[in-house]
C-alpha cells in the first residue's frame, strides 16, 4: 500500500518514525459481569491486584522524579488504602461481581473528594486511574494508560490528562500524536519540555495501520503511514544531521549580523530550575510562581518562598531571573486563594487581579522575591500577569518598588494592554508577552478548546499586529520585550517575533538550540522583512508561508 499522510498540528518540533500504540482505555465493568467465587477467595484476589498495582506505580515512581514520582508515589500508597479493601469486601458480600465491586468502592470514595472540590477532587482522576488498573490486573487485560511494551513508539490518544502526561518522562514514549488538542494544551507544554516530537489535533488518526511504523514531523504537524524505507532512513539522517548541528551551537541568541536576541527558559519549580539550570540559557524568562503551589490548601509563608526562591535564583547566578507574581485564576485555581464559584472563570478575578482580593498575598510574595534576590544578588525582574491597564501597571510598579524591586514589568496577555502598551511602559521597565493567552483573548477562543485550534494559531495575523504594537512600543521606549508564551519556541516564528520588536524570547529548556540555530541564519533586516510579510497575511498559513519565503525556509 503506497504511504499515506495526514495531518494534524506540530506542537514539539523534532522528526521520529517508530511503531505507534494507542493510550489504553480502561475497560468497562457492569453488574451483569459473572461472578467469579466465594467472597472470601474473590477478597483474597482483590487483595493482591491491589498490592500489585502499588508495586507497579512504585516501581515506576522510581524511574521518574519530580512531580511525576511525587504522584506515582502518592498513587501507590493511595492503591494500599485499607478503606478500598473494606468498601470492596461489602459489594462482594451483596454479591457484586469482583471487578465490578472494586469499580464501586474506588467510585464512592471518588464520589467523596470530588465533593471536597479542589485539590482534593483533581485526586479523583489519580484514585479512578488506581481503580482501573486493579479492574486490569483481575481480568488479566493491558493496563490503561501510556502502554510499557519495552521498545519505543509513538503514543496514540485523543488529549492526555495532566496525570497522564506526568508519566510521560520514564516512558518508552519517543513521540505523541492526538487527535484533540491545542499549540497552548497541557500536552504541547509537556511534550516541549520533554523534547518529545508532537502532533496534536489531527483527525485522522483512525487512519493509522496496525503493525506499521508512523513518520511523525513535530514541526510540520505531519504524519506519514508506513514510510518507506527510503523515507525512513532519509528521515533518520536528516534527525542525526540537526542533532549534530544542535550539538555544535551554543551561547548568547543573536541574529547572523549580530542583534541580540536573549534566549531564556521557562520553569514552574524547584526541580525545573536545578534541571535547567544546567541549560545552555541566558536565564529564565518566565517563572510561573503558582506551579509551586497548585493543590497546596494553605498559603506558603513567607520563609518558606524565601527558602525556594533563594534555591532557584541560585541556580541562575549571574544570569537574568524574570519571575512571574502568582498566576491564580481560572485554568489554575490556587485552593488557599478561594476566588468563590465564577460564572465564566478566565473573564474573571484571575492574576492581578486577584491581588485586590488577597494583598497581603502579593505583598508577602513580592516580599519574599526581594529578600531572597537580596541574599542571592539575582538579576531579577518581576513581572505581574494579566495586566489589562496602564493604571493596574503603575499600581504594581508602585507596590514592588515599595519592597526594593527595581526591575518592575508586566505580561501583555490581555489585547488592551498591548493596545495601550505605551502607556503601560511609562510606568514599567519591561514587558512580556504571553502568546496563550493574548491568542485566547484576541480571538475569543478558550486556550483549552482543541476543536478550535486554528484560532490559537500563534500565526494569526491579528494576534501578530498586536505583538507588533507591544515591539514598537518597547523599540520607542527602548525597554525590553520578551516574548515567554509557546510561539516564542517556533523556529520560523522566532524570527518573525523579533523582526516585530521582540529582544528576548523564553521558551523549555529543549527548544533553545533550535531556536538559536534559527536566528543565527537569518539578518535583522530579514525579520523585519519577514515580520512585514507575516502581518500583510489574511491567514496563519499565509502568514506561514509568506516569512518562511523571506527566510529561505519554503
Ligand atoms: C501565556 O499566557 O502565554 C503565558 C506565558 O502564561 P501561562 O501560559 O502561564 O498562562
Ligand atoms: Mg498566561
């Protein structure tokens, strides 16, 4: 059969062929399955898929480490709760069939936390995950979730939950294709920093061969059907050629004629940072304060930022440490900041906002960032998200000067404020632009919202006028203007970027050398043409094509 594509969205640029296998759906289990034995021997059964499960999760836990094993780990004793197994015993004893009573016990004790809400309710998808790995072990089926064949493949799905993402880092998954999901999903952001190459929102997955290989271009979006081997093998050296040449760069970002342009990373944690610390970066562009306290019920004290800050800063010594006040709101509701029931939650009390309801919490954050920038001497700059007005710009500049900052900025991820960007930068040192959301905003699209992906294209003509009003009014300003949104880690995009006005772009840790290698092909007066050419386009793919023509990359 000759080869077929199809396509989809490059999200996390890189070329891999191996075998593909579908991400496992837990089987279902009904009260009309047989029933297996006496309750007794179906308990003793019961018993042991559950302690092999917690074997199983600890043993992987073991392969990770940061967030990933912290869930793992917490999976596997959550897998040995004594209340799973008591709960189970009464459904046998009303003679459930096995795998069906174990179906109930871990759904009521679900049904519980997800009555808590919050943290405790995102639980719930871990402790159903547990339930359906246990239904698996009883009846001899696969597991559900990332498959374990013990060789590399391409892993198959309709959108990964942020659980089964966190699994991704010790698997044997070398790509992810999925048939839902945006440039700004959980997975994009993931695969990015795993380095893994991803396709996400091609429909046609259903076209894939059993038992034949997938050619899969994380930056074109696409996917080639049982490749031949020509293809295979021309794929592989064009793989080992850019390895090669990534290996080979290194250093400070710059155009072929010099412009600098400050490649820096994005990090959410402690581990991040002690991980891309060792990155070949110029900094970090982008901490996104809140990933250290997503499910955390009560608010960090004081020291204990102090303590985490300092770690982070330390490993950024002498480079430029651009730090993000907390992000609370909407697509990561923080549970110590109650922000009540929202009718529309991202039009709603979110960022910066949510420091006119809880002050004390942005000024001991903003405390905790200047004392620790204190001991460590760090080159920081803090920033504020979601910033819509030059008054809220002053109002924040005000209040981080009061504690000694002095490298004040905000995020332009809202079109107002890069409608008034000059005005924001009156009172400002910097501004960042944050491509995800300023996408969602312009055209009204949830960043979530997979089936609506063309309109998060970061190519979008709309959105690129407005990042070139925010790059003019830096350029006249002669402030910074960074972009740490996901287009800052396109490689055609990146020019494009800081032909518009751009001087710094942050991105994970991996896509820094292709990035760096994009920019030293190319002069600044051919972004600036490719730039003009992007934003005369009607459409992303006009957009698209038009720079790429420019760059010599059609
Ligand atoms: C953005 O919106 O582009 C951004 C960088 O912030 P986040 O993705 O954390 O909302
Ligand atoms: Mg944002």
């Amino acid at each position: 059969m000759p080869e077929q594509v199809i396509r989809g969205l490059g999200v996390s640029p890189g070329v891999v062929c191996a075998p593909w296998l579908p991400f496992g759906s837990p089987t279902r289990t009904s009260p009309g399955d047989p029933v297996s034995g006496p309750p007794d021997q179906e308990l003793e059964r019961v018993k042991a898929a559950l302690d092999e499960v917690s074997a199983q999760l600890k043993e992987r836990a073991a392969r990770v480490n940061g967030v990933a094993a912290e869930i793992l780990t917490m999976s596997a004793t959550m897998a040995r709760d004594p209340g799973i197994v008591s709960a189970t015993e009464k459904e046998l004893a009303a003679g459930v069939p096995t795998a069906h009573a174990v179906h109930l016990a871990f759904e009521s004790f679900c049904a519980k936390l997800e009555k808590l809400g919050g943290y405790m309710a995102e639980r719930a998808t871990d402790l159903r995950d547990i339930g359906g790995r246990t239904v698996a072990v009883l009846r001899g089926e696969p597991m559900p979730g990332i498959p374990e064949p013990g060789y590399p493949f391409v892993l198959v799905a309709r959108d990964l939950a942020p659980a089964d993402t966190a699994m991704l880092g010790g698997s044997d998954v070398v790509g992810l294709l999925t048939t839902e999901g945006g440039p700004t999903s959980h997975t994009a952001i993931l695969a990015k920093s795993l380095g893994l190459p991803a396709v996400v929102n091609c429909p046609d997955t259903g076209r894939l061969l059993d038992d034949a290989p997938v050619l899969l271009d994380g930056t074109t979006g696409e996917v080639i059907i049982d490749p031949s081997p020509m293809r295979q093998r021309a794929a592989l050296e064009q793989a080992e050629a850019e390895r090669a040449r990534l290996a080979a760069s290194g250093g400070p970002g710059h155009t072929a004629d010099g412009t600098p342009v400050h490649l820096l990373v994005n990090i959410g944690t402690v581990d991040d940072a002690i991980r891309d610390g060792e990155a070949d970066s110029e900094g970090v562009g982008l901490f996104r304060t809140e990933f250290m306290y997503l499910g955390r019920p009560t608010a960090p004290a004081l020291d204990e930022q102090i303590e985490s800050y300092t770690v982070i800063f330390e490993q950024f010594a002498g480079r430029r440490i651009v730090v993000r006040t907390l992000d609370a709101g909407s697509d990561k509701p923080l549970p110590f900041l109650d922000l009540g029931t929202e009718e529309n939650p991202a039009l709603g009390v979110r960022g910066l906002r949510v420091g006119t309801v809880f002050p004390e919490t942005l000024g001991t954050q903003l405390t905790a960032l200047s004392q620790a920038a204190a001991v460590t001497g760090a080159d920081l700059w803090v920033m504020a998200p979601m910033v819509a007005t030059a008054d809220e710009a002053a109002g924040f500049a005000e209040l981080a000067r009061s504690v000694g900052l002095t490298k004040v900025g905000a995020m332009i991820e809202i079109p107002a404020a890069a409608l008034r960007a000059p005005d924001l930068l009156a009172s400002l040192d910097f501004v960042s632009i944050g491509t995800n959301d300023l996408s969602q905003y312009t055209c009204a699209v949830d960043r979530m919202a997979g089936g609506l992906a063309h309109l998060l294209d970061p190519w979008q003509p709309a959105l690129l006028d407005l990042i070139a009003l925010a790059g003019a009014a830096g350029t006249a300003a002669g402030k910074s203007v960074g972009v740490c949104g996901e287009a800052a880690s396109d490689p055609t995009l990146a020019p494009v970027l800081v032909g518009l006005g751009v001087t710094s772009l942050s991105m994970s840790a991996t896509a820094l050398g292709p990035v760096r290698l994009a920019l030293r092909d190319v002069s600044i007066d051919q972004c600036r043409d490719a730039a003009d050419a992007a934003v005369a386009a009607r459409n992303p793919q006009a957009a698209r094509a038009a720079a790429a023509a420019v760059l010599g990359r059609a």
